[in-house]
C-alpha cells in the first residue's frame, strides 16, 4: 500500500494532472449549481474531451474531479433558491434553504462547504484503506439485501413528519410509490399507468419532480406574498455571519463523523448511491437527535444541514470501490465513468491495482486533492455567491422560474416534461398550503422502482418471499426498519412518562 500511496503521490502532483484536477473541479462546481445539469450529463459530455487526452490516469482524474465537483457545487442552489442542482442536493435545501431565510446563507454555504470536504476526505481515506475489503463486502449484497435497503430507506418517513403528520407523511410516500410505478418496469417491457402518452414510458424524471415539489411552489410562494424574499439582512444584501462558531463547529463535528462513514458505505453499495446516503444520513440525525435539536430540524437546524451535504460527498468517495476494484458501476455517472474507462482501454476490476497501480492510486490521492481544491475554492466565493438573495424579487422570480423550466427540459429534451413541471408543481403549491410534508413524496419516488424491481426479482430467484427469513442480513436490516419506524415514538412515549 505505502509503495501504491507513493506512486499515486507522484503521478497526481504532475503538473498535467494538478491542472486536471483543478479544471475538473471548477467545471463540475459550476455545473452542479445548475438544476437539471447534473454530473451524468457533464461527465457524456466530458467523455471525448478525456480521450484526447491519452494519458488514462488525467482522463479519469478530470471526469471524477468533475464527479464531485458537481456533487459539491449542487448545494449552492438547494441553499439559496430552494432548487436543488442535483438529486443528491434535495436534502440539503431542507435545512439550508430555511437558514438563506433567516439571513444564514454565508454561514449555511459555509457549514456546506466544510461538510462537504470532510466528507469527501475521510471517505478517501477510507477507501484507501478498505477498498479490497469492501469489495467483497458488496459483492455479498444481493436482490434480497437491497430490497431490505430499500425499506429500510422507507422507514425514515417518519423523521420527515412533524407533530401529527405522521398519516400524511404516509399520504405522501404512497403517492411516491405510485408516480415511481408510471412507464415500463425493470423486468417488464410493457408501459404502465401512461394514459396512452408516449413520453411517460420512460416514466417521471427525478429532476422533474424535485422541481415541481421545491423550486416552482417557492416561486409561486415569492408572488404570492412579497415579504417571503426578505432574508432577515433587511434587503441590503451585505453577507453576514460567514463563520461558524466553536460551539457550532462541536455541535456539526459528530455529525459529520458520523456520516462519512454511513454515506460512504452505502455509496460502496452497487446501486444505492449519493441520493440515498443523503436522504438516510439526514433521517438518522434527526431520529438521533435530541428533543430541542429534533424541533429545529426543517428550520434551519445546522445538523439538518451538515448530514446531507457530509453523506452524499462521502457516498460519492465510496461509489469508486465497486467501479475500480470489481468494474461494478454503483450509480447511473459510475456507469459513465465504466464507459470512459473502457473506452480508454483500462479494464477496471480486481487486477487493477496490480496491472495498473498508477491509474488506481493516482485516482484516490486527486481526490485529496480535488477536496481541497473545491474548499480553497469554494470558501472566498461565498460572499459573493450569497449576494444572490440580494437580487430583487422581480428579477428573482424569473430567475428562479428560467433555471427550473431550463432544467426540466434538458433532464428528458422533452417539452412534456415542462407540461408535467407546471402540473406538478401547482399540486405541490397547493399541498404545501394544505402543510403536507414534500419530502416523503420523493422518497418514495426515488426508492419505489428499487423497491419493486429487487423485489420482484427476490421473489423469482426464491419462489416466494422465503428470502426473507433465509438470508439473516436481509432480515437483520428488515428488523432496522422496523426499529426506525417505532423508535420515535417510544421515544416520545418515555419522555413523556419521564414528564408526568
């Protein structure tokens, strides 16, 4: 290892592979910010630019510093505009959005920035430890397993429910599940649900959805009652409060341990992915988290927002132990990156550290380095990204409605996808005045095709749902979820007790 770590130093710190990193980053960052223009898109995109340039270890250092470049760079649109860059960024909008209200959006940009870069780091530094081990460790991962996952992601509707909403966080996830079951499954090819229209065969885009629930109600809000603009800095636009203090930086440090590691192990599970490490590292701090904390969740809570941005980061480290060490891709832009790779003529696999030490360790130590790069980066930016919430509303709102119409059509380049937007989101307008959660909706959007299609395949490998009781990590993680959905409320229960 100590030799690979020496040959990985030597071959990032070229001058060639620096400039690499660095280009990566920024590309990846500003396309991040972007709603609907996520890393699988740039990455395509970036595929022929990294052919030319021959050299296999720069080629994939540029396409994975643009990897999470855009990972990093998503948070800033999810904080100040409520419209998240990536699917991965949902999360992050639903405590940073609240505090770019409150007048926080220096200090939330902040608390994002450094997350994020610890999160990537120790995920690094985990997967330079453990990446054999691993790899093992996903392989042991079948249908059944993820299907427990799935429902074990499932369980956390209740962390999304506030006081008495519980049934209507419920409401919301079924209704997930459903819009998930629109178009052509995984193991079916005949369409479902369509109504006989072409374009839903391909069923709803992600990108779509997270912008009919979040970006278009927020600016149908902004029209609705002007005052909704004013960001507690009284309009003057002047970024305050950018540090964190110590009691902040103690009160995020557990949360950001804590997380690197859970996001990073779900992100070595082939198929689990950023998304799904953000949205379950937030659900665990919030049912981990004590009453005066658990209040502040949804509000502006810096654990709420420390969570997601730490996860998704580290699962997005952690999606390169399947793709180097077994030639799995564990997500949709890992399947691209595969694509590149053979492309290139590198064979990713378990023979990859030993036939071509140098792509493998020079790929681990640029992700230090691309870490670093996108916080030296990021940090002077934030004043001046911040000033963002000083635009007045009458360019905001336009502002606000381009990026969401812009996003949603070059998701699918398909003007039915800007029918389904506004459709969507004036029934996401009109449940968010009725106080119904949003975020369990898209959690049982995203995990719903999952859900069914391991499932369903479970069911045919087993004859039946036996697997269930048959392979004791399967039901180890089905107990987990039971645990998660009544933990809460025998919490509460006690403290109630405790109060009598």
């Amino acid at each position: 290892m100590l030799e690979g770590i020496l040959m990985g130093l030597t071959t990032a710190f070229s001058i060639k592979n620096l400039l690499m990193v660095i280009g990566g980053c920024l590309i990846g960052t500003f396309i991040g910010m972007l709603p609907g223009l996520g890393p699988m898109s740039i990455i395509a995109i970036m595929i022929p630019v990294a052919i030319t340039i021959g050299d296999p270890s720069a080629a994939l250092i540029l396409l994975a510093g643009v990897y999470y470049g855009a990972i990093f760079g998503g948070s800033t649109s999810s904080i100040l505009i409520n419209a998240p860059g990536v699917a991965s960024t949902v999360a992050t909008s639903f405590d940073g959005y609240p505090m770019a209200r409150q007048g926080k959006a220096g200090k939330a940009l902040t608390i994002a920035a450094i997350s994020s870069f610890c999160g990537g780091t120790i995920g690094a530094i985990l997967l330079m430890i453990f990446a054999p081990v691993l790899a093992s460790v996903a392989l042991s991962f079948h249908s059944a397993e993820y299907f427990a996952l799935m429902v074990v992601g499932l369980s956390a509707i209740a962390t999304f429910a506030g006081t008495g909403q519980v049934a209507k966080a419920i409401m919301m996830t079924v209704a997930g599940l459903m819009l998930a079951t629109v178009g052509e499954a995984a193991l079916f090819n005949a369409p479902r649900f369509t109504g006989g229209v072409m374009d839903l065969q391909s069923g709803f885009s992600f990108i779509t959805l997270a912008m009919a629930m979040f970006a278009l109600p927020e600016a149908i809000f902004l029209v609705l009652d002007p005052k909704r603009s004013n960001t507690g800095d009284g309009g003057s636009g002047e970024i305050k409060d950018l540090r964190i203090t110590c009691d902040e930086a103690r009160a995020i440090a557990p949360v950001i341990g804590r997380q690197s590691i859970q996001g990073f192990l779900i992100g070595v599970l082939p198929g689990a992915g950023a998304t799904i490490a953000s949205f379950l590292g937030y659900a665990v701090e919030r049912n981990i988290a004590t009453d005066d904390d658990k209040k502040m969740f949804g509000k502006g809570s810096i654990k709420g927002l420390s969570a997601p941005e730490t996860a998704n980061n580290a699962a997005c480290t952690g999606s390169f132990v399947p793709l180097l060490t077994l030639g799995i891709p564990g997500s949709g832009t890992t399947a691209i990156l595969l694509g590149a790779l053979v492309a290139l003529n590198v064979t990713p696999g378990p023979r990859l550290m030993i036939d071509e030490p140098q792509i493998f360790w020079s790929v681990i130590i640029s992700m230090y380095l691309g870490n670093l790069v996108l916080l030296i980066l990021n940090l002077p930016l934030i004043p001046y990204i911040a000033k963002i919430l000083a635009v007045p509303r009458n360019y905001l709102i336009p502002f606000i409605l381009f990026f969401t119409l812009m996003g949603a059509y070059i998701g699918q380049n398909n003007a039915t996808e800007l029918l389904i937007l506004v459709g969507l989101g004036v029934v996401a307008t009109i449940l968010r005045l009725a106080d119904f959660p949003l975020p369990p909706l898209l959690i049982g959007f995203i995990l719903g095709s999952m859900l069914e299609n391991n499932f369903a395949r479970s069911m045919q490998l087993y004859d039946g749902p036996s697997f269930i009781w048959e392979r004791p990590m399967t039901m180890g993680l089905l107990i987990l979820a039971v645990a998660l959905v009544f933990l809460p409320g025998l919490r509460a229960r006690r403290a109630r007790i405790g109060r009598e």
